[in-house]
C-alpha cells in the first residue's frame, strides 16, 4: 500500500494533515503548488487539500480523504 499525501503551502489543514501521516512509512507528499503534484492530483481527481489516497501496489485507489484529515487509527484501519 502507498499513501500519498495532496497539500498547498497555504492550505491551513495542510500542516495538521502532515503531522498526522509523518509516522508512516513509504509516505508520498505532493505538493500542488509544483506541476509535478499537480499532474499527480489530477491522475487521482484530487480536488481539495489535504487530500489522502491510499492505493495498492498497482495504483489503484483503495480508499481516500479528499478535504479532511482521517485519524491515524483510522489509517491504520486501511494500512
């Protein structure tokens, strides 16, 4: 499982959202204020930040946050 984490620099969750990842391993963090996390939220539909996808080794989305911050029990759930 891969988690991807979508924020903004002036996201005001964004930060509480990176906080509550950071214990995670294989984290990707995509910013989409770069073109390169903005070409990764578009092949996902990310249209708000924070927005948290989980997928399988294949790619293909399991489970997602978009706009909100899950809790890391929560997480672990899905991990």
């Amino acid at each position: 499982m891969t988690v991807k984490l979508f924020w903004k620099e002036d996201c005001p969750k964004c930060p509480a959202a990176k906080k509550t990842v950071a214990g995670l391993d294989g984290i990707e963090y995509y910013s989409l204020d770069e073109s390169d996390g903005l070409a990764e939220a578009a092949f996902y539909s990310v249209m708000s930040t924070p927005s948290l996808v989980i997928s399988d080794d294949e790619g293909t989305e399991v489970v997602s946050f978009r706009g909100e911050i899950p809790s890391v029990s929560e997480l672990d759930r899905w991990l």
